[in-house]
C-alpha cells in the first residue's frame, strides 16, 4: 500500500533521540525550551509553548484566551474534530461556518453574515478556529479585520500549515490572530511522534498557557499568592493540566526542524506532478489562492461526478484495492454522532457536505518517489476512465 502520508526520520533524527536517552533528562530538560526557541525563530513568533498534542495547544489556547461556559467557538466544518473538541472541553458552545466552495477553508463571507445575525441576537463567538486545510492558509486579513470589528479572538489551527506562508510572511507569524498552534504527529509535515505547539506574540497569553500546560502551577513569585516559603515552593494558582512534550520529542522535532523547508518543498515538487498529469481527467485539482505559499500536508483532488460512471465509494474503494492508500480529509464535523446530539444534523452547512461527497486525499509525503507517485497518477487515471 502506498501510504497517503508517512514520516521521514533519518540516522540523525535518531541519534538526537538516542542521545537524550543516554543524558540526565527525559522530561523537563534542555530540548524542549530549545525546541521551543527554533520554533519561534522559523514562525517569526515571540513565544512558543510545546506541548504534547495539537489538541493540548488548542485546549490551553482556548482557557488562556478565557474561553468558558456561556461563550462561543466557531469553527469550519471541513476539520479534525480536534478543532471544535477544544471548545467542548472549556464548557463552550460550538457552531460552524461553511466552507468557500473553492478552497475549502472556513469562509469569510459566511462569517461575515453569521457575525452580524450573532450581534442582533446577542450570540457572537468569543473564540475562532481558523484552520488552514491542507497547508494553505485561510483569508486571515479578512478574518482578522472582522476580529477587530466583532470583538473575538482567532487561533489558527496550523496543524496542516508548518513551512506555509501567508503574504509572504511564516503561518504563525501572528499578524492577524492571537494564537498558532502546529501539530508533530506522524502523519503531518515535521513529526514528534505525538506533540504540538502554541505559539503567540502576546506575553500574558505565552504565561497563561505554560500554566495550563503543568497543572496551573509555578515556581515564579511574580505569579504567586502572598510570600515564598522558601527554596521548595510552588503554588498553583489555575487548574492546569500535564499536556507537557518530552526531552525525546523535542529532540526529534529540534532535528525535523533542520529538515521543514526541504519536506515542503518536495510537497511542492510533488503537488506540480499531481497537477500536470492529472488535469485531463474528470478531477477537479487545488485550487491556490493568492498570496498563499501552503505546507501542503494533502492533496486533495475532487470526483466530477457528473463525468463518471463511478460513485466516490467506487472510486475510494476501488483505489484502496489496488494499493493506493487513498484517504478522506474530512467527515463534516457537525454530521458525527456527537455534534447531532447537540442539534447539528445533514444540511446544515451544504458545501461541506457537498465537499464530502467528492473529496479523496491523494498520497502525498516526502520520500514518495516519482515510481510510486506514477503508479498513484496510472491506478486513478484507469479507474477514472474505465
Ligand atoms: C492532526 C490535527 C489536529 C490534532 O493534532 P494532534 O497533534 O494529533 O492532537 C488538530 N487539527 C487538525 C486540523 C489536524 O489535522
């Protein structure tokens, strides 16, 4: 099987991770806080926080940014459910803006008319993950000025987007959100085996989530209630969590960092075959937006199903038999058992749900050889044009 995504680890990625098993620290060493630093540097960000999951930097963004009971997160549909989950965990209500039809990310223009319905009714949204499908970034000036106008905050969830750009600028960077997280999970661009990130430029945000990421507590004075009882204290002062990153995975993200541009220029390299072999064939291919550079974590391609004699299922089905490690990125998050239970049901957000009737994510990863990446381009080609 041809896998849709797969990690690439060298000799030094493992002896980074060898080496700290042969040193003092497995957790709360020197990696992290190092790993950390390179992260900041590459995103252009003034803090950064890892953590043990992109789920964890999403959950830690959310309570620094003062998310409870009573507010509101809005996200898109077309997502890991990871991207609404946060806003469950902090007590929130979550809603969902429809996807633009063209690049599949969370769409402005919907978010504009849902944001003036939400300050007649007295419902607007106190937090929006923006999340950047497939590397590309989504329009953030326009979602940063309506931020400004509406009042509530932006994470972009950057799980797919390590090594894009927007307006030339590092996704991360922060111009127009609050907080960036990334996720290192194998499947992603840079891997940690499990692991994530939180990145911010503001400083009572970056203090706020290293609290959440280790129980609520700290050894620094200026956080602390009343005086020190000496050398041995702590207090904790929030309800946090241990959402910390090991020595191990730090060292192995500090090493994949060497390596992000070079993973995503290959992505790019790859994406330019996809797009020139496959633009005969009853696909509709990815669509760059402007001023965008995407990370390209997938490749997305969608059936026209008018022009086939196939059903998606067929096709999804039919590939799969034949090695191609074909997958679906996403199922429409409000359609899963769990947001029904809370009201959400089919028609609610029609070009998601249109999206999923026709989207099919191509392998794609940074050792894929152009034999395989052939055979993937062949195996559709055949199956498109039986
Ligand atoms: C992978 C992913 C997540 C969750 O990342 P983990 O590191 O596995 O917790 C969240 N959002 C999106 C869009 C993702 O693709």
């Amino acid at each position: 099987m041809i896998p849709y995504g797969k990690q690439d680890i060298t000799q030094d990625d493992i002896d980074a991770v060898v080496d700290v098993l042969h040193s003092d620290f497995l957790t709360q060493g020197p990696k992290v806080p190092a790993f950390e630093q390179a992260i900041a540097e590459y995103t252009g960000a003034k803090h950064a926080l890892a953590v043990n999951s992109a789920t964890s930097a999403l959950h830690i963004a959310c309570l620094a940014l003062g998310l409870g009971e009573g507010d509101r997160l809005w996200t898109t549909p077309i997502t890991f459910v990871a991207s609404a989950n946060c806003g469950r965990y902090c007590g929130a209500e979550v809603d969902f803006v429809d996807i633009d039809p063209t690049t599949y990310n969370l769409c402005p223009k919907q978010l504009e008319v849902k944001l003036k319905h939400a300050e007649a009714t007295g419902t607007l949204p106190k937090v929006v993950v923006a999340v950047h499908l497939c590397g590309q970034s989504c329009d953030m000036q326009a979602i940063g000025q309506l931020a400004d106008e509406y009042g509530f905050k932006v994470i972009e969830d950057a799980s797919h987007a390590i090594g894009g750009k927007y307006q030339n600028k590092p996704i991360g960077c922060g111009q127009y959100s609050d907080v960036t997280v990334f996720s290192f999970h194998p499947v992603k661009i840079v891997t940690t085996a499990e692991g994530g990130v939180a990145v911010t430029n503001d400083d009572a945000l970056a203090t706020s989530m290293a609290l959440y990421r280790s129980h609520g507590v700290t050894r620094d004075p200026l956080l602390m209630e009343g005086d020190s009882h000496g050398n041995w204290y702590y207090q904790q002062v929030a309800l946090g969590y241990n959402y910390r990153m090991t020595e191990l995975q730090a060292a192995l993200g500090l090493s994949q960092m060497q390596r992000v541009d070079q993973f995503v220029s290959a992505r790019h390299r790859l994406a330019a075959r996809y797009n020139e072999k496959l633009q005969d064939l009853p696909l509709v291919l990815p669509y760059q937006s402007n001023g965008t550079y995407s990370g390209l974590h997938l490749y997305v391609v969608r059936l026209q199903l008018a022009k086939l004699s196939k059903t998606h299922k067929q096709v999804f089905d039919a590939l799969r038999q034949q090695g191609i490690g074909v997958n679906m990125h996403y199922i429409p998050v409000h359609t899963q058992p769990y947001y029904q239970q809370l009201g959400f049901g089919p028609g609610d957000y029609p070009h998601a749900e249109q999206y999923y009737q026709d989207a099919i994510s191509l392998p794609m990863f940074h050792a894929m050889t152009d034999e395989q990446q052939d055979t993937v381009i062949d195996v559709l080609a055949a199956i498109l044009t039986e």
